[in-house]
C-alpha cells in the first residue's frame, strides 16, 4: 500500500499541475456571496426562477454576477437538472439559470476561459470556451469526459515556450479511487482556433501504474521548439519486503521528441509502434 500511494502521488506530481486545483464536476454549485461569471452569451436575466418570467436585461458571456441564493427551482438543460439562482449584475437583480454559469473563470494575461457541462443519454461532455481581449466572437471545444467520476480541474498557461501556440489549457481528472484514471487532455490556442491536442492517461492501482504526460520548452525537462511525450507503466509485487514472495517490479518508459505541424502532432505519439517510429 505504501508503495501505491508513491506511484499516485508521482502521477499527480508528472502532470502538468503547478497551478491550484480547483474541483468542478456536476455537483459543482455557488453559494451566497459568490462571484461568478456567465457561460453562456446572450443569457435573459429573468424576473423570476422560470423560463416563461418576464426579462430584466440581455447579458454578455463572460459578464460578472454576484450570487444571492440558489433557487429550489430546476430546469433540466442540456441533460442536467439546474437550479435558477438570484442574482445580481451591476445594479440589476434577477434569476439565471444555472447551466448558463461557468463553473469557474481561469485568466492568463488577455485570455479567460470558461467551463461548464453538457450530457446526452449517458455521456458526458465537457464545453470549454475562450474568450480574448482582441475578439468579440469566443472559441470553443466539446469533449468527451473520460474520467472515472465527475471530477476535473482547468488549469489555463501561456504558450510554455511553444512557437505558433499562444495558451496551453491542460483539463486534469480528479479521481476518487485508486485505478481511477487522473490523466486529461490538452487544448492549444493559436489565436484561430481552440484545438483539442491529445488525451493523455494516469492510473495507479495495487500492482499496475501507467503514465502520460507532455513536457513543453519551459518545463525542467523541455527541449526549445519541441514537444516531450514521456509514457510509463509498470507492475510490481504486492508483497513487501521480509515476506514469503520476492519482493519485485519492472517497467517501461517511451519518450518522444514531437512539434506541432499542420495543427496536430508530429508523429502521433498514439500510433508509436504501430507506424515503425523509431
């Protein structure tokens, strides 16, 4: 057990996660006094908790509202059950629904971004959008969740010294339970786009652990204008050492030197074995 939790903690410590994590997830919600900022564009603050009340004023995504209370009033959006909160924006109070909200605001210079989540039959999606101080119009992603629960954080850098790239966002599943996958996926701005770059993979369970992680310029291990794609995975003996069973383990590493070309990844560290990269 001792040696699990070390192989956790060095996934966790692999990914890309100097930033603060902050959980979101389904159950995510706002309480009174909270400052939160609208996903949606256009968003009708209401009169009241209903869709059919009449409409105070027309708000921009990105807008900040304060949060007054959470209504005992849902309206199923988008696949999920949402409470209406009451709101206030400038000197205007009323009621937003709350899949309008961000479930949080991350900021890097001139570029915000916003997350909330969508789900059909019983996937889940995560909606990303980017909104920058030189466009009106904002960028976005839908993808896949591929944790093992409803938790994840958005960690938001700048280009990390990569050409051609202006941010890095890094979405990383917060698992709950050992084996759970705590990896993520990657999006790259470039300025025309919000491009979804790869889905990496962390685990660790009693007797496995696997890794994926990337290393940009600026990272400790970066190499300038180059991509570090580091996969790992081992076994090891449940047995501690002084019992009956030799205490083992063995591993694997693969590492790839990749660029960004043509807005995708060259080679396609996913393919590696299958195309005879050497």
């Amino acid at each position: 057990m001792k040696r699990l939790l070390l192989i956790i903690l060095l996934l966790f410590s692999n990914s890309i996660n100097a930033q603060e994590c902050e959980y979101l997830g389904l159950d995510k919600g706002f309480e009174n006094g909270d400052r939160a900022y609208l996903f949606g564009d256009n968003v009708k603050l209401r009169k009241g908790p209903s869709s059919e009340s009449e409409t105070l004023d027309t708000l921009k995504i990105g807008s900040r509202i304060d949060i007054i209370k959470k209504s005992l009033n849902t309206l199923n959006f988008k696949g999920i059950d949402s409470p209406w909160y009451k709101v206030s924006y400038k000197d205007e109070v009323g009621y937003v629904l709350g899949g309008l909200i961000s479930l949080t605001e991350v900021k890097n210079k001139n570029v915000r971004c916003l997350v909330n989540l969508e789900k059909t039959d019983s996937t889940l999606y995560i909606l990303t959008r980017l909104l920058s101080s030189d466009r009106e119009s904002y960028f976005e992603n839908k993808s896949v969740f591929l944790g093992d629960n409803n938790g994840f954080c958005l960690k938001l850098f700048d280009n990390k010294g990569l050409q051609g790239i202006s941010n890095i966002l890094f979405i990383n599943y917060l698992p709950e339970s050992c084996g759970a996958n705590s990896g993520g996926y990657y999006l790259f701005y470039d300025n025309k786009k919000l491009h979804k770059v790869i889905d990496v993979t962390s685990s660790g369970d009693v007797g496995l652990w696997r890794s994926e992680n990337l290393y940009f310029p600026k990272d400790s291990l970066g190499i300038e204008n180059k991509i570090i794609y580091i996969k790992e995975e081992g076994e090891y003996s449940e047995s501690e050492i002084g019992e009956s069973e030799p205490d083992w383990e063995k591993s694997s590493k693969i590492k790839l030197k990749l660029e960004w070309i043509d807005d995708g990844l060259k080679p396609d560290p996913k393919t590696f074995g299958n195309n005879g990269y050497k």
